[in-house]
C-alpha cells in the first residue's frame, strides 16, 4: 500500500483495513475502516498529521522509507487508532516534535509513554508556517475527546479532521465524490461515536464552518472532495429536529412479546407512523445506533428474566442512554410469567434520555383482547404526539 497524492506538498499515507470487523470490541465495523495519516512538505519542513492503529505501523513506516525528514507530528486526536504509531515514527525522526493540544498532551504521556520533552503544546488558531504551507490549529473539543482538534492547510484549502466527519469504510477510492454509501457510513459512525456529545458538536460544526476549504480529510474513511454533503448532514444530525419515526428493539422468548410487537408495528403503520424493528439476539447494534439518530420515539420491548428484563434489553437499553439520541418520547411493552419489575428497572437505566414516556404495557402470560386494545390506544397517542413533528 503506497502512499497517494492529494495535490502538491500533501499525500495521504496510512492503511486500508478491509478485514476489521470488530471495533473497540464494541462498533462492528461491516464494511472495514481505514487508518488515514497525511504527510504536509513546505519548503522549509514537513508534517505528518496523525499515524496508523499500532498493528499496522509498519505499512507506515514503509510509506515514510524515503521522507528524509518529519519535523512535526501533528497528534489532533490521543486515541491510538490515530497515535499508536507515534512512538515508532519518533524514533525514526529523532528531531521531531510532536504538536497537539494541552489535554492531548497528558494523554499522549500516559496512554504511548511518549516523552514530555518531546510534545509541544499549541493554542486555538495558532499557525505554523512550513514554508509555503500554513497550518491553523483548531481545536474541537468532545469531537469526542476532550482533547480532539482540527488542522486547517489555508493554501490548498484542505481540512484535517481526524475522528469528525469520519466513516469506518474500506474502499480504493481516495475521494468520496457523490457516493451516497460514503455518507452512509458517516452516518453509522456518527450514531456509534458522536451521538453523545451532540450538543458539543453543534457548536465545532459551526466554527468549522467559518473556514473555507474545497477537501475534508478525515482519519477514516474517504476525503470529502465535495464537502458540503457531509456538513449538511452532520448539521441535521446534531439538529433538534426528529422524523416520524418509532425505534423498537425489542427480544422474546416464548412468543409472547414477539405478538406484541407485530401488534403494534402493525397498529403503527396503520396510522402513518413509520417504525424500525430490531430483533435483539440478530440486530447489529450500528444498524439500531442508526436509526435512533433520526427517531422521535423508542418502543423497548421485553419479556421477563428474573424480575427484570431481558439481559439483551437491558443492554440496548443502556446502548440509547449511552447514546444520548434526540429521541422526545418512550414507551415499554412486554411480557411476564408470575412477577416483574422491567419496567422500573428499564426506567431506571435511561436517565439521559431525556423524553415523555407515552406508556408501559406489560401483559401476563399470552396478550389477550384488552392488551391489544392498549396496544391500540398506545398507536393512537404515537401518532397524535408524531402529528405535530
């Protein structure tokens, strides 16, 4: 894998990870990511903006095999996908200096045991000048770091934005052009990473924004070569605004919950109400990440374990209080055998969710006329409240 040009003093260097399906031992990664690093050359120094994941720091290495010199390492982000392999580009360049932000720096020291000596700190919209080559430094904290920042080439109007608007995609193309699959993916990698710090986000967009660049180059995934696709989409993202949509995740285990839902996804569509079902012990958690980017209401499903609920349920439970979506509404469906408290314990696991519960239904043993007529009644109250979305 050989490094690409971009234009003229910029490549793109790092590594193509087709194979990768698992990330942090959490994400799936269904379509692979890459590792993106970009090496800027002015006529007085170079940098390289970010490595490769450690594994695979010897395609880097090779990458670099004939650059003479790296003068800077621009760490914008300390998670090792991105840093792992700052170590070893170091003791390659032994007169290099790593750059990065003041949280960065502490956690480049504990996370990599990278030297003190050898980082130095920049501030929010400092320049560095390579000679010809002006790099601007911006930070973007909680993108989704405390640490995380962006590095903005004024020349050739490039933005370097490390884990913003990424995607975990594997591809030969270079450049993003109007693949919609590209924004696809971005959008999983939105749900499955910078959900939660939406609000954090909302505010970076727009400093971001007030830059003029032609290319954003992200650390996974494909350059933006017509950005405004990806800008337009994050700011629906981290809008307030909600579709008519219901999210319903849900497991069962004798077919009594399973009646449930069918019922329901049933008495929704009937309405005009669109719904996305996720069948908990097959879903692939990216896909439900996805979906509550956009919905105005999550249905949890669930039969009873124990008192509680579905050890599957209480997991994608916590999965959406993790996740923080934009949701404004919640409801509880499901079944038990002698006794339950799921639907206080889910209640209990969602504080940061911050919605109008609609209802909660839990049935005994088979759902029988009346639990269908809730069920109903539960429909009818989604669409009023949906009507005015």
């Amino acid at each position: 894998m050989k490094a690409r040009k971009i234009c003229d003093g910029v490549q793109w260097m790092g590594f193509v990870d087709w194979n990768r399906r698992l990330f942090d031992s959490l994400v799936p990664l269904p379509d692979g990511t890459s590792y993106n690093a970009y090496l800027v050359s002015g006529t007085e120094k170079t940098a390289l903006l970010d490595a490769v994941d450690p594994a695979v720091a010897d395609v880097l290495m090779r990458q670099l095999a004939d650059v003479k010199r790296v003068d800077y390492v621009i760490a914008q982000h300390a998670e090792q996908d991105h840093s792992g392999a700052i170590p070893v580009v170091l003791k390659k360049y032994p007169q290099a200096v790593v750059l990065c932000t003041s949280k960065a720096k502490a956690l480049l020291i504990d996370h990599l045991d990278i030297p003190s000596e050898r980082i130095q700190t920049v501030e929010d919209g400092e320049t560095l000048d390579l000679g010809g080559k002006t790099l601007r430094f911006v930070h973007t904290p909680w993108v989704h770091w405390p640490e995380t920042m962006c590095t903005y080439l004024a020349e050739d109007r490039i933005l370097f934005s490390c884990d913003f608007f990424g995607a975990h995609l594997a591809t030969t193309d270079l450049y993003a052009g109007n693949d919609p699959y590209v924004c696809e993916a971005a959008k999983r990698y939105y749900a499955e990473i910078m959900m939660p710090f939406r609000t954090m986000i909302q505010s970076n967009l727009k400093k971001v924004r007030a830059l003029q660049f032609d290319f954003i180059a992200p650390s996974h995934g494909p350059i933006f070569d017509h950005p405004e696709c990806i800008l337009s989409a994050y700011e629906d993202w981290v809008s307030d605004r909600v579709s008519n949509l219901v999210v319903l995740p849900y497991i069962s285990m004798h077919g009594s919950t399973e009646t449930m839902v069918s019922y329901l996804v049933s008495a929704l569509a009937e309405r005009g109400v669109k719904v996305q079902k996720f069948e908990l012990s097959t879903t692939d958690v990216g896909k439900l990440a996805m979906a509550l980017v956009d919905a105005a209401t999550i249905v949890i499903g669930t039969p009873t374990v124990h008192i509680g609920p579905h050890p599957s349920v209480f997991a994608a439970t916590h999965l959406a209080n993790a996740l923080r979506p934009k949701l404004k509404y919640a409801a509880i469906i499901g079944s038990y055998g002698w006794g339950t408290k799921a639907v206080e314990q889910i209640s209990a696991l969602i504080p940061n969710l911050k919605v109008e519960v609609l209802g909660a239904l839990m049935c005994k043993g088979i759902p029988r006329e009346a639990d269908f007529a809730a069920l109903d009644a539960l429909a009818d109250k989604i669409r009023d409240k949906h009507a005015g979305l």
